[in-house]
C-alpha cells in the first residue's frame, strides 16, 4: 500500500471508531477499495518491481564478493588387467598371473582448494548515468503511483454517486409511475360517467405503460451501478448513504489563474513527465560514456591442497599452498560494430521523444485546469437552472390539471406537462451529482486531490 494508502488507513479507522451507521458511506468504501481493488495493487506491484532497478542499477558500482571451492579425484591405469606367463623357479611350471590391475579409484590423487574474489569497479561512468537514470525512473514511478491512488479515489467516488444517480432517478421514475396510474384510474371514471371520451383513456394507458417500462428498465440500471461499485472494493453494498438536500452548491474558489498556477506546480502527471525526461537525460549520459576507459580492481585468495604424485618411487610435488592476487585492470573499447554508436543515437531519440512528452502533457494540463474549471461554474449555474424548471413545471402541470377539469384543457396536454415536471427533477438531481464529481475532477487535475477531500465530502452523507 503506498503513502497515500497508509495515511488514509489511519484516518478512516478513527473515524470508524467513532461513529456507527446502517449504510456504508462513501469513507467506508474507499477504505475498502484501498485494500482490495486489483488496479490499485496491480500498480503497487509495478511500482515494487521499477524500484528493484535501482538496486540492480546501484550493485554495478558497488564491490561484489564471491566464494568458490572444488575437490577432485584423479586415478589412472589400464582398461583391462595384465597377465603373463611365469615359470616357478622350483617346479619349473608355467602360470598365468595378473601382474596389473585394471583402472579402479585407488589407488588415486586428491587436490582440493578454495578461493574468495573480490571486484570493484573504479571508473566506469555509464553505470554511474545508468544509476542516475534508474533514480528518476524510480521517482517518475512513485509520482505513477500517486496518481493511481487519486485515481482510485475518484473512481470509488464516481461509482458511488453513480449509484445515488440510478437511485434518484429510479424513485423519481416509480413516482412518475404512481402519478400515471391515478391519472389512468381518474380517467377511466371520468369516462364512464361520460365526462371524456376513450381517446383520453387510451392516452393514459400509454403513458402508464411507458412509465413502467422505463421503471423497469432503472431497476436494471441500478443494479449494475451496484455490481460496479462491488468490482471495486469486492464487498456488496446493498445500503449505501445518500447525498443530503442542504449540500451547499457554491463556485469555485478563486479565479481560473490560480488553478492554472496551482496545476503547474502540483500536477502529477507533469512531474512523473519531469522525471522520465530527467531519466532519458541521465540515461543519454551514460550511452555517451560507453566510447569512455574504464578501470575495475580485482583482488583474490586461495587455498590448495594437492597430493603428491609417486612414481618409480620418487614422490614428486603435493602439499599445502596459499596463493593470492591484485589487478588493476583498464578497458578502453575502440569498435564493437557499430552497437555503441547505435545506443548513443537511440538514447538520443529518447531524449526528444520524452521532451514531446512533457510538452505535451502541459498544454493537456492547460486545457484540462480550464475545462474542469469551467464545468464547475457551469453545474453551480445549470443546479440554480433546474431547480427554478421545477418549480416551473409544477405550476405549470397544476394549471393543466386545472385546465382539465374544467374543461380548457386535454389529456395529452396533462401527460406532456407531467412528464416535463418529472424530467426537471431527473435534470436537477443528475446535476448534483455532477457538480460533486466534476468539484473532485478539478482537484485531481490540479494534482491537490486528498483523502481530506473525501472525508469532507463524506460528512454531506445520511441514512
């Protein structure tokens, strides 16, 4: 789990030590996404696996011990056994006799030894560039990682407000039901006593049947929204808490050019662009030095032990002997076919290419600070729009079923203002919520995204 990770643990288990609800709310599931969502860990686990190059990168300019040992037995003598005719100097009897034996391990010769080395390398400067460039590598991971847990955190929040949004709408839509069934049974009577004709019956049919179709079609909605919260975190929720009435709506807070500052410094993906150019910087430096001398020192003792070789005899060397030695060793490479120009070149390459790269991701950023920042502004003005369209359309519904009982107005025109009411309010609370993400979308561009954030958000929370 990564830094972010660990501070949010802390403080989500305070704040469950302290307080008890029915429903999981929205700190209880990211806490619970932090722990088990496979994305997150999916990038911890690339981020472990990019560190261990800075070690393997460090290792080459450090010394390196090794330790080697082998024993040996050596024998010889004929493949078959010698034999030969020999007359007894008594009897004067001839006999075969074995006068060599064939090969066997003894008698034999035993030699053992050990010996310990020792490596460092001296001057070598594209492994000390290669170890500068793994550095910034291992930062720009770091800042990839970062940006993975605010990503995290904004999909915990999207599909928890995608929830409230089916389950808006899905209440909105069985009210609408209910209001399309009592106009169905009020007109059904107002035909039998002659009151309006059947056209008007049939109209109500239809639009009650659309009604429950479109119910229908929510559930379905709704539980695929739940499904997707679960893929998250792993854990059903079957009862989540909702976003309370009084949530304040209000503008951003401060002008477009302090957002667009406050990016520059803080944005996550212009850093982790920084460091990647950082890396190919370093690592052009190191191709650089591969035309470059280099010296290693090398320094070893052994220990050997032989045994002495006997012939006709004579005993001929064996014994115990120690050896040790010291290099000093200079490399300077002069054609290798071409190879290190080519690394030069493609290092080269890759310099230019991540320089793109970060080009590119600060005019993104530019646009992206201004987009979010102007759909901010834009939600608090079109949630101020909607709610002045519902109480419009419920004016203008009362007067239609005014209208209609007296007689100045239709049946269609009452199903057509109803429908318009109940589309204000899907409008209305669809433009909340995307007032919320759009609020958390503007902090995760700017790079100032937090766990704060979501604890902030979470106590705008009730059953």
């Amino acid at each position: 789990m990564g830094r972010l990770a660990k501070f949010f643990g802390i403080l989500v288990l305070s704040c469950m030590t302290t307080s008890f609800s029915y429903g999981d709310d929205l700190l209880q599931i990211l806490q619970l996404a932090l722990e088990n969502d496979p994305t997150l860990r999916q990038a911890q686990a690339s981020y472990r696996e990019n560190r261990e190059g800075v070690m393997q990168s460090r290792s080459s300019l450090l010394p390196s011990f090794g330790l080697s040992g082998s024993t040996t037995r050596l024998t010889s003598g004929p493949t078959d056994s010698i034999y030969a005719n020999v007359t007894d100097p008594v009897s004067g009897d001839t006999a075969l006799v074995r006068v060599a034996n064939d090969a066997s391990f003894r008698p034999g010769i035993n030699n053992h030894q050990w010996t310990i080395g020792l490596n460092q390398s001296v001057l070598n400067l594209a492994n000390w560039y290669n170890f500068q460039s793994a550095k910034a590598r291992d930062k720009a991971a770091a800042v990839n990682l970062a940006a993975q847990e605010q990503d995290l955190i904004m999909r915990v929040a999207a599909a928890y407000f995608d929830v409230l949004r089916a389950i808006d709408t899905l209440e909105t839509n069985v009210q609408e039901e209910e209001a399309a069934l009592r106009s169905l049974e009020q007109t059904r009577q107002r035909e039998e006593v002659g009151l309006v004709a059947i056209t008007d019956v049939y109209d109500s049919q239809a639009a009650y049947d659309l009604a429950q179709n479109t119910t229908i079609l929510q559930q379905d909605i709704l539980q695929s929204r739940y499904e997707a919260l679960e893929a998250i975190t792993g854990q059903a929720h079957p009862s989540i808490e909702v976003l309370r009435e009084d949530f304040p709506i209000v503008p951003v807070d401060g002008n477009l050019n302090d957002w667009e500052r406050q990016a520059e410094d803080s944005s996550l993906a212009v850093a982790a662009a920084e460091y990647n150019l950082e890396a190919s910087r370093k690592n052009l430096k190191a191709r650089k030095s591969d035309h470059l001398p280099t010296i290693d020192f090398s320094g070893g003792f052994g220990h050997f032990v032989t045994s002495p070789i006997v012939s006709q005899g004579i005993q001929i060397g064996g014994g115990a002997s120690d050896r040790t030695s010291l290099a000093l060793s200079l490399s300077i490479p002069i054609y290798s076919g071409g190879a290190i120009a080519s690394r030069r070149r493609a290092a080269e390459y890759n310099v230019i290419s991540a320089q793109e790269s970060l080009n590119f991701t600060e005019r993104q950023l530019t646009q992206n600070i201004r987009n979010a920042y102007r759909r901010v502004n834009t939600d608090v003005l079109v949630i101020a729009q909607r709610q002045q369209s519902i109480t419009s359309a419920q004016s203008a519904l009362d007067a239609t079923e005014l209208g209609a009982e007296v007689g100045t107005r239709n049946i269609v025109e009452v199903l057509l203002a109803r429908e318009n009411l109940y589309r204000a309010l899907r409008q209305y609370a669809d433009a909340r919520y995307n007032y919320v993400i759009d609020t958390l979308v503007l902090r995760q561009v700017a790079g100032i995204l937090t766990p704060q954030d979501i604890i902030e958000l979470n106590e705008w929370l009730q059953q």
